[in-house]
C-alpha cells in the first residue's frame, strides 16, 4: 500500500500531502513507531511539582507503561485562547501563572526544549482549523507541573496546543482526532485539566482528607467515569445538558475539554485505564486516564 495512503486511512481523516511532508519532515531521524498511548491527567494543585504525594506516585508509576516519546505535545486547561495556537519557539518559558504559592514553587523550572518542527507539523495536519505559531507563551503549570514527574531530566521536546474557547466541545473532540496520527510517529499526546473543577466550592477545611468528595462531586465522577467504560463518549461531549451535578463540577469549560482531546485520540484496539482516580477538597478530582 502507498505509505500516503496508509496514513490518510490511519488518522481517520483526509490529510493532504503537505501535512504528510511536514510530518514526515519532522520525524525523518526515525522510522514509524507502535502507536503511542496518550494521556489525560488530572493535574490538580501546582504545589504537586514539589510534593511526593500519592498522586505524583501515580504520574511516575504510569509512565513506566510508556515508550520514551520524541516529543509531547500538551493541552492544557491553562491556555484557553481565543482561536486555536501552538507554541514554536525552540525554548519556551517556564510560566507560574498562579499567584500565592512558596517562593520555591514561583521560583520552578522546567526547561524543556520546544519543537518548532512539531509546532508546524501539527498546525499542517488540521488545515480546516487555523492555527496560530506561538512565539509569547511556553509552559504553564497545566503542562510542567505533571511532566516534571513524568519525565524529569526535561530531555524531550515538549509543543503545547491552546484551547479555543469560542468553540463547542464537538470541535474540540473532533479536533482531537485529526492528532491521532501524531501518535504512530511517536509523539505522546497529554491532556491535562480536570474533570471535577470547582474551585469555588474547595473545602479547604478538608484538604488532606483522602477521596473527598461532595454527594455532587460523587455523582458527576461516577457518571464520567460509567461512560469512559461504556465508550459513551456523546455523552460526555454533550456534557452540559447532564444534569446539576455536572454543572456543579464542570462550571466553566477550560478544565474538562482536555478530556475530549484524549478521548477523540482513541483507536481501535485502544483501552482506557484510570488512575488517581480520587475526589479532593470535595470539588476537584484527580481522575486521569491512560488511552492505549
């Protein structure tokens, strides 16, 4: 089979041949890899880039799963933008885009090199949707404060993608899928937000109690969590007509949209696997999923 015509199947949408040239441009060193699993964590606190909790524990214990990848490319919940961006530059900031934390963690850098190629190959493979080359933003805390346990020598090139937020969340689990083909050159897809986010309701009183959740906070991440197993994923797309419960934990966008990205990625054999799968504060989950 013609390799062009392998790859338009394979990423389950018509890819044009500059999108393919730009890929193949940016992973010509290698050859194609086994598909990459992706990932949607649920990063919760900043503060978890300096603590060995249980939930550091489960990024670390996750990526032992994972081949080492050639470049990540992470959307975050932290980057919500008006139109849809990438980073490009070859070395992005750390950004601590959070106030009222130790000087320590204000003072954290991840110093991950960026992909430029990556940035353009990733903007080609969607030519419907108009993408920005960033060259003003880097890494929020939404991407370093997990890949700092992931992958801690920062030794990988690491691209993040923005949110849109003029767009509905059809666009965005759609948008998600035309990435796929990103995964079978070796390139690890990591969402990273949060299913249940309210931070108005935090109970702070209760911070270190373990699994805490509100009765709401306990329905809305059984319900997720029932149609990740179902592979109901219409459901979760149409989130908002889901109840109070889901309007409780998902009260803005920005957070849960991740999600759909890593579930538009999903390919036949894939499997989902939870892990930190435990409410905090009463309003926060920490809910992650390995796909793959």
């Amino acid at each position: 089979m013609d390799r062009r015509n392998f790859w338009k199947m394979t990423a389950g949408t018509a890819l044009s041949i500059s999108s393919l040239n730009q890929l193949d441009a940016f992973a010509q060193e290698l050859p194609r890899s086994e598909r990459m699993p992706a990932l949607f964590v649920g990063h919760g606190s900043p503060m978890n880039a300096l603590e060995d909790n249980r939930f550091v524990q489960g990024f670390r214990s996750i990526v032992k799963t994972i081949p080492k990848p050639k470049a990540i490319l992470c959307i975050s919940a932290h980057w919500y933008t008006r139109g849809t961006k990438v980073t490009a530059m070859s070395q992005p900031k750390t950004i601590h885009d959070f106030g009222g934390f130790p000087q320590a963690l204000h003072e954290f850098q991840y110093p991950a090199p960026g992909s430029p190629e990556l940035a353009k190959a990733t903007a080609s493979l969607v030519p419907k949707t108009p993408v920005a080359l960033d060259q003003s933003w880097g890494l929020d805390h939404g991407a370093w404060a997990v890949l700092t346990h992931l992958y801690p020598n920062a030794d990988i090139p690491v691209v993040q993608m923005s949110l849109d937020r003029t767009q509905t969340p059809e666009f965005h689990f759609e948008l998600g899928k035309q990435l796929e083909v990103l995964r079978q050159r070796g390139i690890l897809i990591v969402g990273s937000g949060n299913i249940v986010h309210n931070l108005r309701l935090v109970d702070f009183q209760n911070m270190e109690r373990p699994n805490h959740g509100f009765d709401w906070a306990v329905e809305a991440q059984n319900f997720v969590n029932q149609q990740l197993a179902n592979g109901d994923y219409e459901k979760l797309i149409d989130y908002s007509r889901r109840g109070r419960a889901i309007s409780l934990a998902v009260p803005t966008p920005d957070h849960y949209l991740p999600l759909l990205y890593v579930l538009g990625l999903q390919h036949q054999p894939d499997q989902l696997q939870l892990f930190n799968n435990e409410l905090v504060a009463g309003s926060i989950s920490m809910t992650s999923v390995r796909l793959g």
